[in-house]
C-alpha cells in the first residue's frame, strides 16, 4: 500500500454534490410538496 502525499491527496475527486444538485433536489422536492397540498387542499381563487 502507498502513502499519498498531500498534493495527491488534494487532487482526488470523488461523488459529491454540488451546490447546484443540492438546489435542483430541493426545488423538486418543493414543487411536490405543492402539488400534493393543492391536491389535498383546493382553496378557491379569492
């Protein structure tokens, strides 16, 4: 087994999020949550 130095160390990449993967789930998770309450709870136009 060999040791890695800290350039090396730095320069592995591995399967994070990112910021914009982190929004787009949230946003879809939002607009779902929308979708089941209006379907739940019709409130009429006002």
């Amino acid at each position: 087994m060999n040791k890695l130095k800290k350039e090396e160390l730095r320069n592995i990449k591995a399967g994070g999020l990112t910021g914009w993967a982190v929004a787009g789930i949230i946003a879809g998770i939002t607009f779902l949550v929308g979708v089941f309450d209006g379907l739940a709870r019709p409130f009429k136009c006002r």
